[in-house]
C-alpha cells in the first residue's frame, strides 16, 4: 500500500526538530536546517525515516494510488 505524504509540514517540522538543536549549541544542527529547506521530497522521508520518525502522521487523508512508484513506499505530495 502506497501513502502519499504532506511534505510541506515534514518539511517544517524536522527543521523545528534540527532547529531545536542550534539553540542547544549543536554545530552541525544549523547545516541540517539548511539542508532541510534544500531537500526534496525524497530526501525528507528518508530523513524522517532514518531519525525514527513516524511518517503515518504526515500521511494526506483518503490518498489515491500515485502514478509512480520512487520505491521507498511513501508518496511525496507538493
């Protein structure tokens, strides 16, 4: 089964979550920001997957099948 995700709030949320670090004297959480607000769509659920982020809460309500498969099992939606 294929989800298609809201990439726009993904995307803010991990860079509130990397932002968070700055404040919390973290060199390398202002690169991953910039990096955030750079990524694709792609990029951002690998991301979230890798920082054990729970991609089901991102998921659009009532999704169709997408037309391509990127083969990562989540949708981006823009």
């Amino acid at each position: 089964m294929r989800v298609e995700i809201d990439v726009d709030r993904l995307r803010a949320d991990l860079i509130d979550y990397y932002g968070s670090a700055t404040f919390a004297g973290s060199p390398y959480a202002f690169g991953a920001v910039v990096a955030m607000e750079e990524a694709t769509p792609e990029q951002l659920i690998r991301c979230a997957e890798s920082e054990g982020i729970d991609l089901s809460t991102y998921a659009v309500p009532d999704s169709e099948e997408p037309d391509e498969d990127d083969g990562c099992g989540w949708q981006p939606v823009e």
